[in-house]
C-alpha cells in the first residue's frame, strides 16, 4: 500500500514538472520573437538587403539539396569504400605535450581529442 502511494507521488510529481516545462516554453516561444516568429517586414527588408538567399519571408540554401529517400534495398555507389582502409592495433596511446593538440581517429564517430 505504501509503495503505491509513493508510486503515486512520483508520478503526480513528474506530471506537475512536464506541465511546469511546456508552460515555460510556450511562454518563451510567445514572448521571446526571434524563436519561433516570422521577422517583422523593417527586418525582412533588411534580410533581403543583405543577402539574395532571402525571399518569400525565409532564407533558403544556395543550392537544392536531396533527402535520402525512396527504396532502402537500392545500393549506392557510396556504401562500399573503394580500398581497404588502414588499420592499426593500438596498445597505447601517448598523451598530448604541454601546448600541444594531439587527435586519434578510432574508427566510424570515435575520436580521441588531447589538449
């Protein structure tokens, strides 16, 4: 019995702290204009001075870009690396000197940064 009131409490706590963030952040989208709002037209005119990449009230890339969509089963041509990549099995690594930048690439996303 206790520890469904406690249960209780949790979730009744966790509901009141998602309603206290959506409250803010509706206040912050309202009263905070850069987020969230279209620029006033002294600003739009300013954008459109100082850039062509703006019209039709927003800015828009230099060039057309395309989303990876359509069939997943089709392979790319970039899938597959021409040669086989160089690797290293590596025992130790030596730290950074004083003033110096030292950066290990450990495969795919991993890097080792020294400072």
């Amino acid at each position: 019995m206790k520890a469904l009131k406690k249960c209780g409490k949790v979730l009744l706590i966790i509901v009141i702290l998602l309603a206290v963030i959506l409250v803010i952040a509706l206040l912050f989208l309202k009263y905070y204009p850069p987020i969230g709002d279209t620029p006033d037209k002294e600003n739009q005119k300013e954008y459109a001075g100082k850039t062509e990449l703006y019209y039709d009230k927003q800015f828009h890339n230099e060039s057309d870009f395309t989303v990876m969509t359509g069939d997943q089963d089709e392979k790319s041509s970039k899938t597959v690396p021409d040669k086989k990549l160089p690797a290293e099995k590596i025992e130790s690594i030596e730290r950074a000197a004083d003033g110096e930048l030292k950066v290990t690439w450990l495969g795919h996303s991993t890097s080792l940064i020294q400072l």
